[in-house]
C-alpha cells in the first residue's frame, strides 16, 4: 500500500499502480491533479508514496487543463462538421482561443451553431478521455493517413520515444499536457464570430459559472492578422515546418526574411512619427515583460536618424518618488509598479516645458539611498528632435493627464506569437516571453530558472494591472516575436531549466517547458544579427545596454 497526502493534511492509501482518479474522481470539480510538484491526469497511476494537490478550474493548472480539453473537444466536432478542411486554432482573443477553417471559408453563425451543437452532444455524452501509447512509426502512419501533415512534420523530427495520444469520435491528437478524465467537466463555454474565424471563449478564471465580457482587441488582432501574413512569406505556420526549414539547411535565409520584416515595419513607424513631428515630439513604449523594449527603442532611433531626426531618451525610474513614500500592495511590499510610485506631477510640468522649448534638469534617482535628486541632466527638445520615453505605464492616460493627445505618439510592443505547435494546439505569448526572460536572467543577471519562475506570477499580476488595459489605446502596435527564436532560445533555456530542483513547486512548470522545447530543432545562433531583438536575450547585441 502506499500513502496519498492531500494539502488539508489528511491522508488516503492505495494499492500500488492505482489510477489517481480512483481517489479523486467523487468531486466532479477535479480535472487533474498535482503529485510531488508534477502536473498529471487523473489516469495518472500511482506507484509510490506522495503529495497530492487535486487541481480545480480556479488553479492555473487545473484552467490550462479545462482550456486544452475544450480546444480538444472541439477539434473533434470540427472534423464532422467541417470534414476535409483544415480548423487551425491561433492566438488568444477575447478571453479564447482564434480559430480559423482554413484561408479561404468565412465562418457564418450557421457553422458555429452546427459547431457548437456538436461540442455540447460530446460533452454531453461523458466520454471518457483515455490515453493510449503507440510506437512514433505507427503514430506517423495514423496522422499521415489522416492528412495531418503538420503532425507528421512533427513527429518525425524530434521523436524517440512512444506517443502518448487521445481519442474521442475518431479523432485522435496529441495534446502538450494532461486533459479532465471526460467530456462532461468542461461543459461551460462559448462561441463566437470573429470574422474571417471564431473565438471559443472561456469561463472567468475566478468564478466558472460567469462568462467574461470581451473587450475590444481590433488593433491587437489587425497586428496578428499582420504577423500571419509575415508567416505565409516565410512558409512557417507551426513548428514542424520550421522544423523542416532548420532541417533543409535553410535556417539562415530564414533569419534574414524575418529580420527583414522587422526593420521593414520599424522604418514604416519611424516615417509615421517624421510625418507628425509637428505635433507628436513624445514617443511613448510601452510592452510586457521581455518584450524587447530596450532594443525597440534603440532600433527606432537609428531609422528616426536615417530621416534627419535626432531622438533622445529619458527613463521613468529616474521620476520614482522616495522610497518612504512608495505604495505598497496587500502583502506590504513596496509596489514600484503603481502609478503612484512616480512623480507624475513633475513629469508631467518638465513634458509642457519641453514641447515649448524649454530647458528642463531630470531628476536622478539613488536605488540604494531610495532617494531622488534633481542635479541630473539637462535636457532640451531642438527643432529636429523627439523625446522617447520607455515605461510599463506609457500608455496610460493617467500618466500624462496634462499633455494633448496630439503631443503623444504612442507604440505598443509584445511577443505576439504567431507560430502554434501544429493545427490543435497552440504557444502561449506568454510561453515566449517567459523562455525569452529565463535565458536572460541566466546568462547576464545571475537569476536562476528557479527564481525566475518564481517571479513570473507577480510580473504578471503587474501586467495584467498596468499594461494590458490600455494596449488598444497605441497608435500603433509592433510584434517583436520571430518565427525562429524559440529554436535559438532552446539550448540555453534548457539548460537554465535542467537547474531546477525536483522538490521545488517550480519543478513542474520547468518540465512542462522543457518538454516543450524538446520540440524544436536547436537554429544556430549565429545567423542572429547583432542589431536583432533577439540579442537582447542571447547576447551579442551591437547595441549597448
């Protein structure tokens, strides 16, 4: 017998080689589970003594599983009420998923009601959700037989073990990561038209019974339609074709299409801002995270000099109020996040005198006394110059309230994956920018994966609070996501991640990415150019920082 501890302390035993779910599966609420800091089913077998945490839709965990088995649901309805064409699931929209039935069929409400009635009967039904083993050879002949080519490109690739798959109304596929034990767990759900697609959208995270009101994501969404073009050019759509093109030793040509693409869109932003430099001297940059920001900034001053204008920078740590005034959250740690943590005032009297030609001294901040100083430097806007400023709160109005919209030119940068895994399943930005700041912290900032993932959560709370919310208010938004970085970041992520111990609760988010970078085939660094976004990550940058 072995023993099962669960977080209210109690304890439950078991044969050996039991399912988990036979000591879980009287709460319906279940959808997986955590053992010893490991994300598993509920088919997950026991073969010793361990901690379990159930996990419930609440949970992150437990919500990427409701989410990855809703998106495998509804593959499953798609192929009968869509036999032969191609439902590609893409980014996330409107607290959902994108989907698209191939490039040339607009969705009507007749097809989504004939979907959506579809996925309620298989909900409805309580299949069960059981996974099955077969050789990578006999998995490649499933899928090849079924057309699935993207999957096939996958498989045959970077595979050496047995395939785990699923099976519902025959349709199979591979999901990256553990699905509820049936159908009739995730049963709340909606679909809309997002046109030339759909949106499957979600329950609110805190409360499953209540669906979310959607806000408004057209720039965003023009921005992904943007980088999907940007992925047709290059003929990469999933990982297996970048697999593919790494394997066709055509990786290098690939690097400089994508970079090409790049400076193509940052030389249309710089001639818009020329086009308005009458009006809008104040550049504000505001993105996520590991968005590339820095480099953004230093790449838009180069095009902005090719057209004869000079730029010139200041930064909002430099307007921190001192630190005994700083605000602090509800666990009593100084929040340097808030709007409330910077001078605003100030900020925003040295932007009126600026724009009228004025003289203006920018304040220093001491990090280590957590003081501000007003002896740092002078700074004074010429005809042919633009001031850009970099912060997580530059697009929000309540940062400049005293400055005319008309002054502001305001930019918007994320990682906006366009790449997914292959047609079912999807790579979250937030996957991107996280693998982007893990080899970061590793190589230039002595953090280690552990502590990185750590972070992550309040650096996404704080995102969440002060940059997601006014990201439609940009006058124009820049992906700065390459189709082939994740093959670059691979080796040193892996290796940041192999760090991570197996006691830590960490442990199980590091081998869901490693399992997922196990996907790529690694690209050669060395086709990076050093102006690229990319080396703010890797290293060997042409800038400084």
């Amino acid at each position: 017998m072995i023993k099962v501890k669960l977080p209210d302390g109690s304890e439950k035993t078991a044969l050996s080689g039991s399912p988990l779910g036979d000591l879980l599966s009287s709460d319906p609420e279940v959808l997986g589970a955590m053992v010893d800091h490991l994300v598993v089913g509920l088919d997950y077998r026991l073969v010793r003594s361990a901690n379990v945490i159930p996990l419930r839709y609440a949970d992150k965990e437990g919500n990427e599983i409701y989410r990855r088995t809703l998106s495998f649901i509804l593959a499953a309805a798609a192929m009968k009420v869509f036999p032969g064409e191609r439902v590609v699931i893409g980014h996330s929209l409107a607290n959902g998923y994108y989907y698209e039935v191939d490039d040339r069929y607009t969705i009507s409400d007749v097809d989504l009601n004939r979907l959506e009635l579809r996925m309620r009967e298989l909900i409805n039904a309580d299949i069960k959700l059981n996974k099955y083993f077969v050789s990578v050879e006999d998995a490649i002949k499933r899928f090849s037989d079924l057309g699935r080519k993207e999957k096939v490109n996958l498989l045959k690739r970077n595979y050496e073990h047995d395939i785990s798959f699923y099976e519902i109304d025959g349709f199979i596929d591979i999901p990256f990561g553990p699905l509820a034990p049936s159908t009739s767990r995730v049963g709340k759900f909606e679909l809309v038209t997002y046109q030339p697609g759909f949106v499957l959208r979600f329950p609110d995270k805190r409360d499953i019974t209540r669906m979310p009101i959607a806000s408004d994501q057209t720039r965003l969404f023009a921005v992904y339609h943007e980088s999907k073009k940007w992925s047709q050019i290059l003929g990469i759509q999933n990982v297996g074709d970048l697999n593919e093109v790494i394997a066709k030793k055509q990786f290098r040509e690939c690097v400089q299409v994508a970079e090409a693409l790049h400076e193509k869109k940052l030389a249309s932003i710089a001639d818009m801002i020329t086009e308005r430099i009458d009006k809008s001297r104040l550049i504000f940059i505001a993105g996520p995270s590991s968005s590339g920001k820095t480099t953004f900034a230093k790449r838009l001053g180069v095009h902005l000099r090719v057209n004869g204008i000079r730029p010139i920078s200041i930064g909002m740590d430099d307007y921190f109020v001192n630190r005994d005034e700083t605000p602090k959250d509800d666990k009593g740690e100084f929040d340097f996040e808030s709007l409330k943590a910077l001078k605003v005032e100030l900020f925003n009297e040295h932007l009126l005198c600026l724009l009228a030609g004025e003289e203006v001294t920018i304040p220093r901040f001491d990090f280590k006394l957590g003081i501000g100083f007003l002896d740092g430097a002078k700074i004074k806007l010429e005809k042919n110059q633009v001031l850009i400023v970099e912060g997580i709160h530059g697009l929000n109005p309540s940062l400049t309230p005293r400055i005319p919209l008309k002054n502001k030119f305001r930019i918007y940068i994320s990682a906006l994956t366009q790449l997914t895994i292959d047609d079912c399943n999807r790579i979250p930005t937030t996957d991107t920018r996280l693998i982007r700041r893990i080899v970061r912290d590793h190589q230039f900032r002595g953090y280690s994966a552990c502590e990185t993932l750590k972070r992550w959560p309040l650096v996404i709370r704080g995102e969440k609070r002060n940059i997601f919310p006014y990201q439609e208010e940009a006058d124009v938004i820049f992906n700065t996501a390459l189709l082939y970085e994740l093959a670059v970041l691979k080796p040193c992520a892996r290796r940041a991640l192999e760090e991570v111990p197996p006691d830590q609760f960490q442990f199980s988010e590091a081998q869901r990415m490693l399992d997922f970078l196990h996907l790529f085939i690694e690209g050669d660094s060395r086709a990076v150019p050093p102006t690229s976004i990319l080396r703010e990550f890797i290293g060997g940058s042409s800038f400084s920082y």
